[in-house]
C-alpha cells in the first residue's frame, strides 16, 4: 500500500489488457508493444499511423474505465 502512483507494464499489449490493468492500477506501459509495433512497420510508409491508431485504441480503452 502506497500513496505513489502504481502503474503496471508487463505484457500488456492489447487495448483490453491496458483496460482490465486500467481497473487496478493507476496506469500502464505499452512500451515493448510500441517497439514490435514499429520493428514490423520499419519500413511501412504509414507507420506514424499505424502507431497512432495503437495509442489511441489504448487511449479510448483507458477512458472508458
């Protein structure tokens, strides 16, 4: 028990996972999701949106809790 922040970060990946994490704690890293996200776009002229479209998804899934 603490009063800092608690975020969670491991495994999370999909728009759900950051939502159900979402519930218990006070934020998540999508960060190696991030990294495989671009590592499979590298060279995909859309990647900017590609990334984007993740983040949001993530962004309108935390909002909703």
């Amino acid at each position: 028990v603490s009063s800092l922040p608690v975020v969670v970060g491991f495994g999370i990946s999909q728009p759900e996972q950051a939502r159900a994490i979402g519930c218990i704690a006070d934020g998540v890293v999508v960060g190696s999701a991030l990294v495989k996200i671009v590592a499979e776009n590298a060279n995909h002229a859309e990647l900017l949106r590609i990334v984007g479209d993740f983040v949001r998804r993530i962004k309108q899934t935390m909002k909703d809790i």
